[in-house]
C-alpha cells in the first residue's frame, strides 16, 4: 500500500492507521492520521490498545513504524487474534510521500 493508498483508506473510515513506535520515536513526527499507540503496550498490558481495537474491530488497522519490523510484528500478532492488517512499512516512506505529517 502506498500513503496515498493508507489515507485515502482512512479517510472513508475503511481503516485506522496506527504508528506502533515508541513515544520518544514520535518526537520525530508522525503520519497526520495515525493513533499512537507503541508495540511495547502491544505486548504488555494494552492500556492503549484495547480500546482502540475494541472500537474498530471491524475496520483494518493498518500499522507502521521506523523501518517495518515492529508494524510486521504487531500485523502478526493482531492478525492471530482475528483483525484485518497490514503492514504500512516505514515513517519514513510516509514522510517522503509528501502526505501529511504533524508531530505529537
């Protein structure tokens, strides 16, 4: 999928696009229409995460980060329980797309 794919997907409420850095990444800017949510509350305790999948179980959570490893991971993991993924690749393809970006 390219950015322009991603947002226009967003856009008409077909998915929710999620920056799964860290914070300290997100100092670094982010995707306009990304929640911010770290693979590391992923993995642990979900006090970010659980609302937001309950919310948009049925939408396809579309994940990104610095270099595509930790999106694929969270892919995976969200995959096995049930959701819609896919794996958004890189911030900084998203940056170099001339979408719009904003900092936290």
């Amino acid at each position: 999928l390219t950015p322009a794919e991603i947002a226009k997907r967003v856009a008409n409420g077909r998915a929710v696009l999620i920056d799964v850095r860290e914070p300290s990444e997100w100092e670094a800017g982010v995707a306009a229409p990304a929640l911010l949510l770290p693979l590391s509350d992923l993995r642990g305790e979900r006090k970010s995460w659980a609302p937001v999948l309950a919310k948009h179980r049925d939408k396809e959570l579309i994940l990104y980060c610095r270099s595509g490893n930790r999106s694929g991971q969270a892919a995976s993991i969200l995959s096995g329980e049930g959701f819609r993924t896919a794996n958004g690749g890189s911030f900084g393809r998203w940056a170099s797309s001339g979408e719009l970006t904003r900092t936290p």
